[in-house]
C-alpha cells in the first residue's frame, strides 16, 4: 500500500487534532508495544504515537519499525511524535483517502 502526497496531507491534517494514543517508553518497540499498535490501527486506522524521552530510539526509527512490523505507512514524523495509518483489514475502512 502507498499513498501519494494529497491523501499524505489529508492524513497530516487529521493527526494534527488527535491525541496520542500510543506511547514507547524506556523499554522500546516490544512485542506488547507491537500488538498494541495493531490493534489501534485495527480500531482507528490512523494513530498518533509519543517517544517518552527515556526511549533508546528516535522518533524516525521507531515509525520506521513499527509500520514495517504492522504494514502501515508512515504519514507525518515531527519532534517525538509521529503517525501511521494503515486501512481496516477486517472490515470497510472508515477514513476515506481522496
């Protein structure tokens, strides 16, 4: 799946309302931390995550990994925090792309 530079920014403009929802902490990207984002992206298909500032990794690195773990692209990576989005594969997916 890849998306072009208009849904990209389509994407950008919704994280920028939302709240983190997932955090990596001290311990890194896990299997729990794993699992966790693929459930939210399963529930939510876009998700806003925080590197704590204790994290071993920086924010690109983590992005990078966790949507190659959970085949999510990467929207936005700013500072700490960064967004992926990746469409519901269960069901109909709720953000429409243009």
């Amino acid at each position: 799946m890849a998306i072009n530079s208009k849904q990209r920014a389509f994407l950008r403009s919704l994280c920028n309302t939302m709240e983190v929802t997932l955090y990596i902490g001290k311990d890194g990207i896990g299997e729990t931390t794993l699992q966790e984002a693929e459930n939210l992206l399963e529930a939510r298909e876009l998700i806003k995550c925080s590197l704590q500032k204790e994290a071993p990794m920086t924010a690109r690195e983590a992005c990078g990994e966790i949507a190659a773990a959970t085949g999510a692209e990467p929207v936005q990576c700013i500072g700490r925090r960064f967004c992926i989005y990746r469409p519901k594969q269960q069901s109909d997916p709720v953000i429409e792309l243009p």
